[in-house]
C-alpha cells in the first residue's frame, strides 16, 4: 500500500473506511456476545473490499451489509458479496491456520482474498463459481488488489468441488446449499472442517461440520442466509401461492402442500391462542423455528408482500414471514403481542384458519411451551448428516430429513423419540 504522503484521496478513504468497517464487525458480533478473531480484523483492515463491488461507492462498498451484484431472471439474487459480519463469523467458524489448503465454493473475490491473508504465502485457495460473470468479476478484483498470483479462480459447478487441487483443510460454502455433495467430503482432509450454510427445512444455518466415524458430526452452528446454489446441486425453496402471489408459504425439502384447500382457509375467521411464554426484545429465538420444524409434521414460512399486509388476511410478527404448519386444509403460524406499552417484552403465540383451526393452533402453543420448559437457553439442538444407506436404528433421536444425498438428523438434548421423517 502506497505511504501515507503518496496516498490518494480515495486510498485514504478507503483505508479509514477499512479500519471503520472492522469495528463495526466487532461490535456486531459484540452485540451477540460473540467475538472475533484479530487476525481477522487484521485481513478486514487490509483487503481493499472496494475492488470487489464495482460500480458501489466506497461507503457502499465498505458498508457492513450485504452487496447484491447479480439478479437472474424473476429477480431473484444470485450474486453477491457477502455482509462482512457475516463473512467474519464463517473465517470464525473455519478456525484458518498458515499453511491451509482451502476451497470456497461460490465466489466474489473480496472472500478469498481475506482467507488468503489468514493462510498466508505457505497455504493455497481455490475460489470456485459456476458463473461466468462472478467469475470474471472476482478473477478482475483480486488481480486489482494483488491476490491475482495467491488465489486460483476456478469456473465449476460448486456441486463437484475442485478435486485437482485438493484435498482441503478447509471447504467454505458461500451460498444456501440444500444438500452436501459426496465430492465435498470426499475432497474434504481426514482432520479437515466444512463450513456452509446448509438448508434444513427452509431454515438456514452455518454449520461447521467434522468427520465423526462414517458420518458428519456439527460442532457448532449460527444463523445466516445466503443466495442459492446453482448447477446440479439446485434445488430452491417452492413458494406456495395462497392469495395471488402475495400471501405464500415457503416450503422446503419436498413436503406435499395442497394450495387449494390453505387458500380457502385463509378466507375463513382466524381462531388465535397465546402460550404464556415470553421473549425480550433484543432476545434472540431462533432455535424456537428449529424446534417447531423438528416437531411438526409439516414445517414452513407463511410470507406476505406488501399487498398481502394490507389484504387482513395474515398478520405477520416479522416481513420476511413467521413459522407456520399446516395439514390438508387448515394452517397456523406463530405470532407475537407486546406485554409492555415499552414493546420491551412479548408473547408467543398462534393464529390459525380452516376446519382445523383451533387444534392447529394449540399444537404451536404446546410445542412453543415445551420449547420455553426444555429447549431454552442452552439445551440446544444437535446435528448430524448420514449417508442415505445409513439405517434408522443407527440414527439419533429426533428428526430425520431427507436429502438427495443424505440423511440429516436434528435431535434435541430433551427428545424422547423420533419426531418424524421428511420424504
């Protein structure tokens, strides 16, 4: 980097912004009770992200957000640079050492040149992405930021990993990925570790996976959300329509939905129950979603665009929608209320349509309270991916997903039996 009497205005601005967007992370994952390696600050304050995002401006460029770069054709991101909060608890998650061999699977440039700086001139990365635009555009970044002779950028589909250059201390996925392919483990080193972002019935985790006898064992998990995996290996969440296209259920690995019989449900009076337990404002529960999904027969997100708030029809706790079952005709979804004129304090609870209504919606209040009894505040669920041979008895307690390749179990400190399986 240029001395401080020869830099530009920009190169100033830019470095302020770096040392700037490093706090920010701190505080960040400070505000969660997490915290962050210095080593990783110190590739935040290096790596020039700006490079990366072209056509943003700097304080674009170095906000503490998620950078959209590519849309496909329903509008739908497909592209992006990851929010650098995000991408420092996932180099958290991957514990990187000098010297690591590492694969990242979805490319933007501006990652990989941060892992290259944790595993230094001795390690190796391979960026790999099946676009040829983001290919481009991270192969152009890191030349520009003088990562062009450190990282290997590779075109692929993400499904089949990079096996030349393998195997890998470490495999970090960067989109939403529905399953784990064989390569990946089969690249993976017999001690190694593979951070992604791994769908389980819609709801998305980062999960660090390890080898544990003949199958994958997680040894710790964080909320996330990323954009989906193309190629081979796509498989997207369906969007259930219930009122047009703006009331939908969000609907995940291959549960049977009949659209017509929610869809008149919705029309019918709205029946709503309240479970007594209660959440902070600032609390975090989403492993209550988890639990709800691990539980229920059927598990999806009941959303709703603008129109859709104002059709009466639902009303949501968050935008992006709330957890929600369902059988043949009738649906409930979890909701909130304030406790306090502060909004400082609310309730869990249900509001539910159609024939079934009323029993819908104890079912959530039942489970919602067995989750605030048993699965609160530390009794948290464990995961682990199995191969499809694997047999039931061999599995843990508690649910069992099933996948193209695998077979993913949750199961929870308190289960007494098998939740249920996902077909």
């Amino acid at each position: 980097m240029s001395s401080e009497s020869t830099m530009t205005d920009e190169e100033a601005t830019a470095g302020r912004l770096r040392r700037e967007l490093a706090e920010a992370i701190v505080k960040n994952r400070g505000d969660i009770g997490q915290s962050v390696d210095e080593t990783i600050l110190d590739a935040v304050r290096a790596v020039p992200r700006h490079l990366f995002t072209p056509g943003l401006s700097l304080e674009e460029g170095y906000a503490n957000a998620v950078a959209i770069m590519l849309y496909d054709a329903d509008g739908v991101p497909i592209s992006s640079v990851s929010a650098p909060w995000l991408q420092a608890m996932m180099l958290q998650q991957a514990q990187l050492r000098r010297g690591m061999r590492v694969l990242e699977i979805g490319s933007g440039g501006y990652n990989a040149a941060l892992i290259a700086e944790l595993v230094g001139p001795t390690g190796s990365v391979v960026t790999l992405d099946i676009d040829p635009d983001v290919i481009a555009r991270a192969d152009q970044g890191l030349t520009d930021a003088g990562y062009g002779d450190v990282v290997t950028v590779v075109r692929g589909d993400g499904e089949f990993g990079a096996p030349e250059y393998g195997p890998f201390d470490r495999i970090l996925v960067t989109v939403s990925a529905p399953d784990i392919p064989p390569a990946w483990v089969d690249q993976l080193a017999e001690d190694g570790r593979l951070v992604l972002p791994l769908r389980i019935r819609g709801l998305e985790r980062s999960f660090v996976f390890e080898r544990e006898g003949g199958h994958l064992t997680c040894t710790e998990f964080e909320l996330c959300g990323f954009v989906p995996m193309q190629g081979v290996g796509e498989n997207r969440e369906r969007m259930v329509a219930l009122h047009g296209e703006d009331i939908a259920l969000r609907v995940d690995d291959r549960q049977p939905v009949e659209a017509g019989p929610l869809r008149q449900a919705l029309t019918q009076p709205r029946i709503e129950a309240w479970s007594g337990v209660r959440v902070g404002g600032m609390e975090p529960w989403d492993d209550l979603d988890m639990w709800l999904a691990t539980v229920a027969s059927a598990f999806g997100y009941l959303t709703a665009t603008d129109a859709g708030w104002d059709s009466g029809l639902v009303t949501l706790s968050r935008r992006w929608g709330m957890a929600a079952i369902w059988d043949r005709d009738s649906l409930a979804y979890l909701t909130l209320r304030p406790v306090d004129e502060a909004r400082t304090e609310y309730e869990f609870g249900a509001f539910a349509h159609g024939p079934n209504a009323i029993e819908l919606a104890d079912r959530i209040v039942r489970h919602t309270r067995s989750w605030g009894r048993d699965q609160r505040r530390g009794n948290r669920p464990h995961f682990e991916v199995h191969p499809k041979t694997a047999l039931d008895g061999d599995l843990p307690q508690g649910l069992v997903v099933e996948k193209r390749h695998n077979r993913v179990t949750v199961s929870w400190p308190s289960t007494t039996g098998r939740a249920g399986q996902v077909q």
